[in-house]
C-alpha cells in the first residue's frame, strides 16, 4: 500500500494553470527561443526577417500525398471580421495529451509520429460500412476552407483557416440507418509513437468524442485535414480530425481512425476523466463557469488581449435550434 498521495491526471485537467500563466509561459517560451539567437529561432519558427509573416517550414512535416491539393478556396460565407491567428503561435499553442500536456512541446514530440498509411474505418449502425484510404478522402471529398473561431474550455481562442469537408458528406456515403442517434469517434492508441499515452496511463486511452446525429450532420460540423492552407501538421491532428466551432476545443478530436453510427449516447474522454468538470455537450457558454474558472472571457493568443466570451463561440444562428426544450 502507498502512502503517497499521488495525484490523479484527472484531477488536474485540461490543465492546472490559469490562462495567465499560460500566455505568460508561452512568451517566455518565445523568448527562449529568440535568446537561441536569430538562426535558431528562425529555424524553429520557419520565419525570416519578419515574425509576423512567419511561413513554417521547419515546424511543418511536408506530406507529398497532399501536394497539389492545398490551399483550396475559401468559402465566403465562413469567413470572420477578425484577424487570423499567426501560423506559428497557432502551431505551438497546442492540445494533444497523446504526446504531451505541455502546450509549447506538443509540435515537437508529433513530428515523428507516421500518418500514412492511414485509414478510417466508418461502422456501426449504417448501410455501407466502409474504410476510407485517408488519400481517397482527401482527393474525392468537397474541400473547403472556413475561416473559424476557435475557443479551448481553458479560456484561449484563436481564429484559423481550416481546410475540410462538411461531416454530413461523409455521413450521406455511409447511409446510416434509422436506429443511428450519436456518431462515436476514436483516436489512434499508438504508446511506441505517442508518449503520452506510455505515461499518462491515467487517462482513458485512446481519445473518444461523440456527437448527436443533429450535431454531426449541421452545416458547421468538419472534418479537417488542413489548416493554413496545407495539409494539416501533426500537432493540429493529422492527417484527419473534426471541427464542431460552437463547442469547446476538446469535442474537436484528432487523429481520427474510427467513427461508428450507434444508438446510445456514448462515453467521451474527458466527461470520463473528469465528470464534474466536463460534460458531453460543451456547447461554448459564458454563462456557465468551469467549476475552476469563469467563461466570460477569454485570452486571443495572437494578441494576448482578453475579449468576452459569445454563446454558442458566435455560431448560435446556426446551432441554437439544436438545444431548445
Ligand atoms: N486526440 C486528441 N484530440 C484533441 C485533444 C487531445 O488531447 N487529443 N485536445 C483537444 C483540445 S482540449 C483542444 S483545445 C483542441 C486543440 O486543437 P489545436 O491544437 O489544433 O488548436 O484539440 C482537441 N482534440
Ligand atoms: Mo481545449
């Protein structure tokens, strides 16, 4: 028997620190790396002589399945009256507990991990199961780009261009059948690739979301496979992950291996690790404190600036509907 009292992941997510502290360490983290001197943090950051035109090259894995096919237009009526998160600052400010928590080291410890070959396996409760080539998806579904807002439970936000396919042309593929009320959707369990999930075995691996039918199939609902107007880098969730814009990030699951069309509401990640924090639906609500701190506003990480909180992430006209009664 132990007499340590060891604290548990879940007691501690997403993260322990206050958004504060976490722009505080991001800056530092910027300044870590200009101290290494301009070639290094020109190498790190992909950039030249001017920051905020940052281009990634080195933080980018190119995938040579993808070539040709980004950027793709943009779609118009998803586009916002706010600027554009820098492409670095968004490429390593990132959510992924498979590799790590430490948001500023998820880029680096993602850049080996293998996305090809890789399939999707579409099941459950349809007509025509079926396993996607991940390169068949990517060359035969309507991509788009949408420009959206992007809001994490943990009280940051940025705004990206994402390039995907609405849900909902994948799921007329498939034809799922009547009995089909939530769509599950399931991570990769990699441990060799994915060192966070060697030594976070506290944790329910592999990662699991799930949305209602309604919610999966309204015109906001992606499925992302690029952002920045290339194919998507591994610390965004490569090759392939899903983009609800009115919930809080963590619905927003990447690496995507399996979807299933089930009758049941199904058990989710973080509603598993941590009940009385997050529930199922994490519709974005500034009404509605995390029980550790309030959602009124929120931290822009390209700009530091606190802004307020909007119901639904400012999406309500399209998903309100959803939630009335
Ligand atoms: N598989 C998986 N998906 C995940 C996460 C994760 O840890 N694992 N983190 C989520 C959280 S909390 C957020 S805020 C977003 C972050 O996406 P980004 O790093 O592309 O901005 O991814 C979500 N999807
Ligand atoms: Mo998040």
């Amino acid at each position: 028997m132990t007499l340590i009292k060891t604290r548990k992941g879940w007691e501690i997510p997403e993260s322990r620190v206050t958004p504060e502290e976490v722009y505080t360490d991001r800056r530092q983290f910027m300044k870590k790396l200009t101290g290494l001197g301009v070639g290094a943090y020109a190498l790190l950051n992909g950039c030249s002589e001017n920051p905020s035109q940052a281009q990634d090259q080195s933080v980018w894995r190119s995938i040579p399945e993808a070539e040709g096919v980004y950027p793709v237009s943009r779609n118009a009526k998803f586009t916002l009256d706010l600027a554009i998160t820098r492409e670095d600052i968004a490429a390593s400010y990132n959510n992924f507990y498979e590799f790590t928590t430490d948001k500023d080291r998820v880029w680096q410890l993602a850049e080996q991990f293998e996305t090809r070959p890789w399939q999707i396996e579409v099941t459950g409760l349809v007509h025509k199961k079926q396993t996607f080539d991940i390169d068949e998806l990517i060359n035969t579904m309507p991509l788009e780009e949408r420009v959206y807002r992007h809001r994490c439970v943990e009280a940051w936000s940025m705004v990206v261009p994402w390039t995907g396919f609405p849900f909902k042309a994948l799921i007329d593929k498939v034809e799922p059948t009547s009995d089909a009320k939530f769509v599950r959707m399931v991570t990769f369990l990699r441990p060799e690739q994915a060192v966070g999930q060697r030594t976070q075995n506290w944790y329910p691996w592999p990662y699991h979301e799930a949305l209602t039918m309604a919610e999966a199939v309204n015109e906001l609902t992606m499925l992302v496979t690029g952002i920045f107007g290339h194919a998507l880098p591994n610390q965004h969730g490569a090759p392939i992950r899903l983009i609800t814009p009115w919930k809080y990030g963590y619905k927003s699951i990447k690496s995507i291996v399996q979807i299933e069309f089930v009758r049941e509401q199904p058990a989710t990640f973080w509603n598993t690790a941590a009940p009385s924090e997050y529930d199922i639906v994490s519709n974005v609500n500034p009404k509605v404190p995390h029980p550790r701190w309030s959602q009124a506003t929120e931290q822009d990480i390209n700009t530091g600036e606190r802004i307020p909180t909007l119901p639904f992430n400012g999406y309500g006209e399209y998903v309100a509907h959803l939630y009335q009664g």
